[in-house]
C-alpha cells in the first residue's frame, strides 16, 4: 500500500512540483565542500607542481522577498586552506555576517550587497542554489524508474556560471525511488567550455556521482549530494611585435605559446541541505 502512496506522489507533474515561492518564504540553506587541487605549470623553466586544500563551511537564510529577488543573510561563512608551502589555516570569508539580494536572471543570478555594491567573488552566485529544480524533468509525469536528460547549459548557473561560456554536454538523470512524499533523483554527466575572460582556458566539470532529495509534499529540494572533478587547462601566451617596413615598423602583432597552467581536482564533494 505504501509504494502505491509513493507512486501517486510522483504522479504529480514538474509544473505542481516546481510551484512559484511565495513573498516571504524562508530556507536556511546550509553547504559543506571540500576541493583537493593540483597545479603543474610548465615554461621554458621546466614543470612546477603545486597542491592546495579548501574546505569550506557555510550557511545562509534566504528570504523571498518578491518573485525574483532573494534576501540571503550569510550566518557564518569559513573556508580551510592547507597545501604546498601553505600551512593548514581556517579563516571566516568576507561573507560571513553580512546581507545580500539575489536577482533570477534569465542568464543567471545578479547579486548585490546591502548598500547595492558588488558583492566579494565568492558570493557572486548566491541564490543560485535554487537551480537544483532544473535537474527534474521539463514536462510530463515523474515516476520511480523514469530517466530523463538535462541540458549542460542549463546548469551553468547552478555548477560554474562565472567562468564559462560556449556551455557543451548533459547531465544523465533517473529518478531512484520515492518513499513518504520525497523523490530520490540520481544524475551523473559533465559540461565543457571555454573560458569568458581568457579564451584560452578550456574548463571541463563532471560529476561522477549525484543525488538529489526533493521533498514533493513542500514542493522544494530537501538536499544534494555530488561527487565530482574540475579541470582548467590555460595557455600561457607572449605578444612579440613583428618586425615591419614602412608606415607599419612595429605594429604587427603575433601571439606565441610559452607555457601552459594545468588545474586537476584529486577530490570534489558538495554537500547543500535545505531547511
């Protein structure tokens, strides 16, 4: 009798389970992750290797304060570096104890301290968490056993939207089992692109293993768990002005490859929970 509950709930379509949140609404929103980073960077002086560690802890309680736009009070806020040459050291960010407003874009998420400045870089996405409802599927019924495939691009927001463009792959999605009113989604995929401030970064993020909880009874995500990889690959160029005749001695300019910056991730977890 209870699998037939669970069913019945899953019946519901995306457009009930992705309802419209209303002026007011409050989720504490709660984050763990934990990156282990490698950094070769070859030259004309041979190959340098380097690793560092960050873990960071945060949380947040965001208001909705209309249908775009968030309120997000950082309630603490700590990040753990440790690495080559780089004793273990944890420190809070520059988000922690302070107030942002989050704006849902059709590119993303604009956001804004309390006094309608930029925001520190590592609060450039807030709110985009959000996002994680993009994993369900677009239209139609969600059932135990349904599969489904998710645009690269349309994640962008959610997984590296400040550093991509060009957004190529997909993310593979099912969902596992549904008991007590919540769904249990599985994804795994990996998105490619280039990079928006140097064209010569290529980014590659994948995750190898993804599960999300979404809670059909209040029509939000309950949780999310990932287990992933990042990859940069830069190439280091020099500009030389090429010899000229003329009216045009030295205004030509060719670009030479001197190097390259390889960033490879030994471990990537991420943990949200919402409340």
């Amino acid at each position: 009798m209870r699998w037939l509950i669970a069913l019945s709930l899953l019946a519901a379509s995306v457009g009930e389970a992705r309802q419209e949140a209303k002026v007011g609404d409050k989720t504490v929103v709660t984050f763990a992750s934990t990156l282990e980073l490698e950094t070769v960077v070859r030259d004309g002086k041979g190959e340098t290797t380097r690793q560092v560690n960050l873990a960071r802890k945060e949380k947040f309680n965001q208001t909705q304060m209309d249908a775009k736009t968030l309120k997000i009070d950082c309630l603490s806020s700590s990040l753990q570096k440790s690495g080559s040459d780089i004793p273990v050291e944890e420190k809070a960010t520059a988000l922690a104890g302070h107030s942002f407003f989050s704006t849902r874009l059709e590119v993303g998420w604009a956001v804004k301290d309390s006094e309608g400045g930029a925001p520190p870089n590592e609060g450039v996405n807030l709110g985009a968490w959000n996002d994680v409802v993009k994993l369900l599927p677009a239209g139609g019924e969600l059932k135990a056993g349904d599969h489904w495939t998710v645009e690269g691009k349309d994640l962008l927001p959610l997984v590296y939207p400040t550093a991509i463009r060009e957004a190529t792959g997909k993310f593979e999605c099912s969902c596992e089992a549904a008991e007590g009113g919540k769904a249990s989604i599985l994804f795994t995929g990996e998105l490619k692109g280039k990079g928006k401030e140097d064209s010569q970064t290529t980014i590659s993020f994948g995750v190898k293993t993804g599960r999300l909880s979404y809670d059909l009874g209040k029509k939000k995500p309950a949780s999310l768990l990932l287990s992933g990889s990042l990859e940069l690959n830069t190439d280091m160029m020099d500009v030389i002005r090429k010899p000229g005749t003329g009216a045009n001695i030295g205004n030509e300019e060719e670009k030479r490859k001197i190097g390259e910056i390889s960033v490879k991730s030994h471990k990537l977890e991420l943990e949200i929970t919402f409340e």
